[in-house]
C-alpha cells in the first residue's frame, strides 16, 4: 500500500474545477497582487476567525513580525513564547527588534506551561506569543489572565491551528492579535507561501495593512518604515475555495488521529490525548517514544514515511547562540526533541492506509 506524508496532490484534486476557476479568475482579472481576491478572503477568514479584521500576508513569518511590528516592540523589549516551537516564533522577535525569552512547556500538552510563563515575566517583557503548536490550542486561560494582570500584550502563532477552539472560541481571536501561516502543508494552505494577521483592535489592522505595503496606506505616501509582505490575489483566490472545505478537513484529520490512537492503544508510547473544552485540528499527528530513531527507520524502511517536528530545538541553534542558553535549560522541550515522530496525517488518508501505518508502529514494537 502506497502511503504518503501529505497528499496535496489528493487534496487539490477534490476540489480542481473550484480552484482553476479561481485561478483563472485572477487571471483574467491581472490582478496579480492584493486585489479583489485577497479582499474576498480576509472578509470571509476573519468570519470564520470570529475577528473583526483579517489582513493577508505573503507568509506566517511575515505575519508574526508586522504583528510585532504594529504592535510596537523594539530594542529592549522582551517577548515570551515557548521553546518548544518553530524556529519562525522566535525569529519574528528578532527581527522586530525584541529579545526571545523561551519558556519550557507542558509535558501533556507540549505547548507554554502558564507556571513558567508567570516566572519569567519581568518589567521588561512587552509581549507573549503561546503557540498553539501540532493544532492544539495553548492553554490561554491562565495565559491571558497573567497578561492582563501585568498589562502585557498577546499574541497568538496560531500558525498552525486553522479552525482550533479553546473553550469555544477560535483559534486567532482569543488575543489582541494572531498570525497564521498558509504554507501548503497547512490545514488551510495556499499554493505557494501566504500568512493573515487577525485582530479586533481596528488600530492593529490599519498599521498592518501600511507595514505589508512599505508603510504606506495611500501609493507613494509612507508614514511607516514597512515591508514588501503583501499577499498575492492567486493564494487570496485558493484560499478563499478551500476555507468553505477547512472544517470538513479538520473533521476527517480528527478521524484519522482518534483511530490512530485506538489502534496504538496498547503500545508502549505516548500520544495525543482529547480533551472536551478543546478541539484540536491535527496539523500534526505527533507520538512519543525512546526508540524515536529506530522507529523512524523501521517505519521508512517498510513503506511509512514520517517526520520530526522539531529535532533541534531554538535554544540549541547557532542563530541564537547569542541567547546563552545551555543544554538541559528546558527539559521538556529537549526530551520531546528526542522522542517525538509525526506520523502521516492528511483529510483524504482512508482507514485503510491508517491501519497500515498502525500496523507497521505494532510490528516494530513486536
């Protein structure tokens, strides 16, 4: 049986004649750049979002830095988010001018541990981002309440998270301010690289919308030191298609991991577990296990392919050296490191090939 990580090619294929009669649509229109497409998108992503404003972007990256940007940070401001996170997270802090601060996170739910969050916060720390990393939602309660007590600002790396509730409200509209990534691997992926900020704070929106656009919100009048970050009208026009089918896709990853987890039930690893006040999304069915390594190659050799979400850690990459962090500073975070595969996951992967990757995770383990 033929298993692939991610089929996007399966995915572009349900849905074909609405996607080339957008891109045509672009086409005919020439309008290659923002556009009417993007605008249609932002109105109906911030609907879904439950925002007031969604603003396209050209990449979750840039999403993440025009929201730090709009928001203010700077030199000398400091701005907490969890080790355990793409590199992206922390590099967005950087290049807003503001100095990382990683804090370890929970082992269950490998997302920011409120405990040390409310440790790390000092006078200095002008923001927080909590990821919601693999598609589960961060634990925001706690997370908001510290921000609100010490007035500091959130932002949401809901990068991952397209569609994710906590408590009933969405994923991108529990902070002041969120970044998606449409990367096309996403649950909601563009054909090439795109991103959205959402907010509430009309404010916010007017100052992304400038920052993406070299600063400027009337042509060749720059009020703002800004960005080439602007969202092309092909990934507006794709996207706005394949967000009518992102709660349908997120149902069927849902169906591929609760039947992953009934099947690997009785192995001796760790996996995701479900909680009733939280719907994941499943960006990545993720596993744990000290035998990650042999695992992986096993798996690859019979026919399974998987991947490591992330092997090296932020603390212990030479880009932030300067940091000064060392190895065992967080534990967690380095343990998952060492022990986590993500196994295949994608909306159109049948039972069929979801009983055969379980059955290969089985047949390792004997």
């Amino acid at each position: 049986m033929e298993i692939k990580y991610l089929d996007l090619q399966a995915n572009y294929q349900s849905i074909k004649s609405e996607i080339d009669e957008a891109i045509h649509k672009v086409l005919d229109s020439s309008a290659y750049v923002l556009g009417p497409a993007v605008n249609e998108f932002e109105s109906a992503f911030a609907e879904y979002c439950g925002t007031k404003f969604a603003i396209g972007v050209n990449s979750g990256t840039s999403a993440l830095t025009l929201a730090l940007k709009a928001l203010g940070v700077g030199p000398g401001d400091e701005v907490i988010t969890a080790a355990n996170t793409f590199i992206a997270t922390a590099a967005a802090i950087e290049h807003a001018g503001g100095r990382p601060v990683l804090v370890d996170v929970d082992p269950e739910t490998r997302n920011m541990d409120p405990v040390l969050l409310k440790m790390a916060i000092t006078s200095r720390t002008r923001a927080i981002i909590p990821v919601h990393l693999y598609g589960r939602p961060a634990d925001m309660d706690p997370i908001m309440q510290l921000a609100t007590r010490h007035d500091i600002v959130v932002l949401e790396d809901a990068a991952q998270a397209h569609g994710a509730r906590y408590k009933g409200k969405k994923a991108g509209a529990i902070g002041r301010i969120a970044a998606f990534s449409f990367y096309p691997g996403k649950n909601l992926g563009a054909y090439g690289e795109a991103g959205a900020v959402t907010t509430d704070d009309p404010e916010l929106d007017r100052r992304v919308r400038m920052l993406r656009d070299h600063g400027s919100d009337k042509k060749y009048v720059h009020d703002l030191l800004g960005y080439n970050a602007r969202m092309e009208g092909i990934q507006g026009a794709v996207l706005k298609i394949k967000l009518a089918h992102l709660d349908r896709w997120n149902a069927e990853r849902n169906r591929v991991a609760r039947l992953y987890n009934q099947l690997l039930a009785d192995l001796p690893i760790k996996l995701p577990n479900f909680e009733d006040d939280i719907d994941q999304v499943f960006h990545l069915y993720v596993i744990e296990t000290e035998q990650r390594d042999q695992l992986q190659k096993y798996l690859g050799e019979h026919g399974v392919p998987s991947l490591i979400h992330y092997p090296i850690p932020i603390h212990r990459q030479k880009a932030f050296d300067h940091l000064d962090h060392r190895a065992g500073d967080f534990p967690i975070t380095e343990k998952l490191a060492d022990e986590i595969l993500s196994l295949p996951i994608y909306p159109e992967m049948s039972d069929e090939q979801v009983t055969f990757v379980a059955e290969k995770v089985k047949a390792f383990f004997g």
